[in-house]
C-alpha cells in the first residue's frame, strides 16, 4: 500500500471518528444514554487502529543497538515541562473534580490534534512534489 493510500485511509478514518465523537458529544448534551453510539466510536477507534495496522506490520524490528534519542525520557520530560506549563497559566496543576468537563476539553484537544496532523501530511506532500 503506498504512502498516499495509507494516508487518505487514516484521514478518512480520523474525520469519521471526529465526526461521531462531535454528535455523540451533542447527542449526550440534549438527549442523554447514548450506549450504542459509544459502541459506534469504539468500533471508528478499531478500524482506525485496523487501518493503521497495516504500515506497521510492515515495519522492521527495531534495532538491537539504536543510534538516536530515548523517546519515553523526551515525553517524561515533555510532560514535566506542560504540568509546570499549566501551573503557570492556571494557579494548580490538573485535577480531578476541577469543575471543567474533561470530556469536552480531551475532544477539543483531539480536534486540535486532528488539525495538526492533516497539517503535517500536507506539508510532507508538498516537500515531495
């Protein structure tokens, strides 16, 4: 499968699942016990998954000796730097009970990531042209 395959695939996956999760996040709002809509977002999250699957089953094993950085350390050190971030910009760092709808804040934040991947693919597809 070429590259633009896999990602037409994974756009069009992650709009699905975007939309579903914007009419579920509605449908809670004004209707309430949704349970076969969240089955539908599930079953969006395992075709993405699915879908995705399929370039790594290509992958090679990794290698026994790597040359380049630790990522887990980079993401400890990236989630250090976003608490001590949000304690700046809010007073007290994220917790439980905070009086926000974290619901709504995660499905901002994925929508946010939705954006910032398809930005990433058209970039990479004008540098290859």
């Amino acid at each position: 499968m070429t590259d633009a395959i896999w990602q037409g695939r994974l756009a069009d996956a992650l709009r699905n699942l975007v939309s579903r999760l914007h009419l579920y996040l509605n449908n809670v709002y004004y209707e309430g016990g949704q349970e076969e809509e969240i089955q539908e977002i599930v079953d969006s999250i395992g075709q993405m998954i699915r879908v995705g699957s399929v370039a790594v089953d290509n992958q090679p094993a990794p290698l026994q000796e790597p040359v380049g950085v630790d990522i887990g350390e980079l993401v400890i050190s990236d989630l250090r730097k976003r608490i001590e971030y949000g304690k700046g910009k809010y007073g007290v760092s994220l917790h439980s009970h905070d009086g926000r709808d974290t619901l709504v804040d995660a499905f901002q934040e994925a929508l946010d990531l939705a954006l910032y991947l398809r930005k990433v693919i058209v970039e990479r597809d004008d540098n290859l042209r």
